[in-house]
C-alpha cells in the first residue's frame, strides 16, 4: 500500500534523467528512458566503474540486510530512497529470515510509486510512504502504528544521501541522519553508504553532471570524512568499521586492490544507536 499519495499522481517526466531508473538501468533491469541511459554514459564516461559500484552497493544492501535480520534479530526496516524494485529487495531478504519482518520503503519518484501499487499491494507487513526522506515527521506518522516504536528498528541510507545538498537547516543531510538516530529505539541501527572520492575532479564533473541531468535534484559526491560525521554519537560496528561497502562483511573474497575502482566508491557501514 502506498501512503502519501498525491490526490492527482504525478505525471513520468521521461525526459528528465531520474536517479532511481538510472539505477535501475545500471543494475540491468527495464525500467528506464532514453534520458536516463544518455545520462548514464556521460556518467561512465567520467567514472568509468559506475556500474560496478552500482552492483557492488546492491550486493552490500543484501548482506547488511541479512546480517541484521538473522545476526541482530531485526524485524523492523525504514528505508530511505528505496528506488525501483529489483531482485531481493529489503523485504524479500528480511522475510527469508523471518516473515514477519516488517519494511517501510520511503520514496517520491512517480515510477517507484507506480511499482508498489502493482507489486506490493498484497504483502501486509510492506508499505511504501510516498515522501521526501528528510520529511521525517510525516514518515513518524504515517509508521506509528506500522511499525512498534518500542522495538529496534534498521534505518537505511543506502547509496542516497548524495542525491541531497548541503543545507544551514534542518534538511541538511548530517542534521537528518542525527533526527532518524534520535527517534529510533534502543537497540536500533543505522546504515549508511554514499558515493565518496579522493580525486576533487571526479567529484565536481560528477556532482555537475548530476545537478544539470536532474535540474538539481542530486546533492554531491562527498570524502570520507564528512561520511564518518553522519555517524557521530552512534557505535560503529566493528569488524569493518567504515568501509568501501565491497568489504562489509563480504560473501566472497573481495577484489585485490589493484583491479579496484579507483575513481570513486560507494563508503559507509552499519552503526549501533543508543547505549
């Protein structure tokens, strides 16, 4: 069931390049227009391991997933930006682990929307809120009584806070991630991961790119740094820590270091909320 739903729905812009079908298209699937394809050449054109790192994110979503379900004992996922369905999403994985595992997908993009409807509409314990992540008020109300608040909860950030700019207020992404943790129960998690580079050039040509294909819906390729501080005052897990995701808890042996990405990767890891 969709929550949220404008009266009128939003209208598919098929011109305009949309984040979660180019996604969409590099993980292979079908969902996507001639505007999101032309944007993700220019985007291999400038780093040119995009898609790996678009299969190496979905891989670490899996794991993390399956790890806090079976490992940590959650029943309860939030995830931010959840895009188009694709194989094993949050909810498929959790309820392999346990069925009554319980999933609010948050998202805005008109496509995702129109997915949940045909796809969703008979899983009971899924819901999707149709809502601008940063909405956190909304998301609260609309999951009080889906969600039991006295119990952990997973909040995921996977692969979308470069898709949000810098702000001085409360939309800005730190002070997002720092609401999220402070509503979340005892026992909680966070997980985080975001597009990250040590070379400025990538990071500008990429943020630039982004910004002009989106009319501004896109944030910026971050450092590493500024993705540790979205974790201050949380328990970073550790084994790994912050990591490129690759090497979270990985499957299977991870690629040495010299047929790695060397333009950008996806960063972040899991932290315990609370005491």
């Amino acid at each position: 069931m969709v929550y949220g739903e404008k009266p009128q729905p939003r209208p598919i812009d098929t011109t305009t390049p949309s984040v979660a079908r180019m996604y969409a298209y590099l993980l292979g699937g079908s969902q996507h227009y001639e505007s999101d394809r032309l944007a993700c050449a220019e985007l291999l054109r400038i780093a040119p391991s995009t898609q790996q790192l678009a299969r190496s994110n979905r891989e670490f979503l899996r794991r993390v997933v399956r790890v806090l379900a079976r490992d940590k004992g959650i029943r309860q996922f939030l995830d931010h930006g959840s895009g188009l369905p694709t194989l094993d999403n949050v909810h498929e994985v959790a309820q392999r682990v346990s069925v009554d595992a319980k999933v609010a997908y948050v998202d805005t993009d008109p496509m995702v929307l129109a997915h949940a409807h045909t796809q969703l509409h008979e899983n009971a314990n899924v819901v999707v809120i149709d809502q601008d992540m940063r909405n956190t008020e909304q998301i609260r109300a609309v999951t009080n009584d889906f969600f039991d608040w006295t119990e952990p909860i997973a909040a995921l950030f996977v692969s979308v806070l470069h898709c949000l700019p810098d702000t001085d207020d409360e939309r800005d992404p730190g002070a997002l991630i720092q609401r999220v943790a402070a509503e979340l129960p005892e026992g909680s998690y966070m997980v985080i991961c975001q597009l990250v580079s040590d070379d400025a050039v990538v990071r500008s040509d990429v943020t630039r790119l982004m910004a002009q294909a989106t009319h501004n819906n896109w944030g910026r390729v971050r450092e590493r740094h500024e993705v540790r501080r979205y974790f201050d005052g949380m328990t970073i897990i550790e084994p790994p820590g912050l990591v490129d995701v690759i090497d979270w808890q990985p499957d299977n042996q991870p690629p040495p270091v010299h047929l790695r990405p060397t333009d950008w990767v996806e960063w972040g890891g899991v932290a315990r909320v609370g005491t």
